[in-house]
C-alpha cells in the first residue's frame, strides 16, 4: 500500500471515494443507473443493498483516483526495485 492509499483512510478520504465513484458511475452510465436505482429503492433488502453500494462506489472511487490523482512510479525506480529483487533471490 502506498502513502498516498493511506493517507486517504478516514472519514475525509472516505467521503472523497464515495464522491469519485458516484461521479465515475454517473458519467459512465447515466440512462441505465436511474433505472437501476429505482428498482433497488423496491427491493426489501435495501440496508444490504445500500452497504454492497457503500463498497462498490468506495472501489470505483479509489480505482479513478488511482488512475488520474497518482503519478507513477519512475521508470527507473522501477528497474532498480527489479535488479535488488534479483539480487535477494541470488
């Protein structure tokens, strides 16, 4: 886990998660997820389905963020991590 990952833990970085996926779900599927919620709102296991909610958007939220708010590792940075990693194993 990076640091950035854990420096998102928290109430702060919970909402902000949430936010993303929200934002990430509306903009990917806006016909099909009005739809979708108003047959969840029917259904009568409804606090199940709204924690299952909770994560997924909690998952999509850190995969967008992932993807756009990090920078990635240097390349050589990387290099070096795989030559020590073939060192230890020697």
């Amino acid at each position: 886990m990076t640091r950035e990952a854990e420096q998102r833990k928290g109430l702060d970085g919970q909402a902000v998660l949430l936010m993303a996926g929200l934002t990430d779900l509306a903009l990917s599927t806006p016909g099909s997820a009005l739809g979708t919620v108003r047959g969840l709102l029917r259904r009568s296991d409804a606090a199940e389905l709204v924690a299952e909610a909770e994560r997924d958007l909690t998952a999509r939220g850190r995969l967008v963020l992932d993807r756009y708010a990090a920078a990635p590792p240097a390349h050589l940075e990387i290099l070096a991590r795989r030559a020590l990693d073939r060192q230890a194993g020697r």
